[in-house]
C-alpha cells in the first residue's frame, strides 16, 4: 500500500483504504472514491496543486491534503 500522493499522471491504482475525519470519508464514498474501486491519476498541479483523478466515469479534482487520506494498492 502506498499513499495516492506517490502516484504519478497516467498510474493506475485500487483505493485499499480512506482514512480522515468521517465527512471526509462520506464525502468521498459519495464521489465513488471507496475501498475496492480503481482509480487512475490524470494529472498533478504545479507547485503542490491539487490532483486529478479519475474513478469509473467521474473526474475528480481533490486537495493535496485530502489526497494524503487515501491509501491505495499499485
């Protein structure tokens, strides 16, 4: 397991776990970001810029910090 801020653009992942405050966690699970789910890295802002995922169909752009809440599997 490795945190989804080691991922670079184009990797590809399964989310292991989603750790932070519960509505963090919600909101997430409502995003589809949920143990199990797979998950590619599109692109990484500059200058500790927020990331861009993709999970299924939906494009997601999240915080550094809510980033560092996500542990996925390689």
């Amino acid at each position: 397991m490795c945190p989804l801020l080691e991922l670079l653009p184009g990797d590809e992942a399964t989310v292991a776990t989603v750790d932070g405050d519960p509505a963090l966690r919600q909101r997430l699970a409502a995003l589809g970001v949920r143990p199990g789910r797979p998950l590619r890295l599109m692109r990484r802002g500059a200058m500790a810029g927020p990331l861009h995922l993709r999970v299924g169909t939906t494009d997601i752009v999240l915080r550094r910090g809510h980033a560092r809440a996500i542990l996925v599997h390689r």
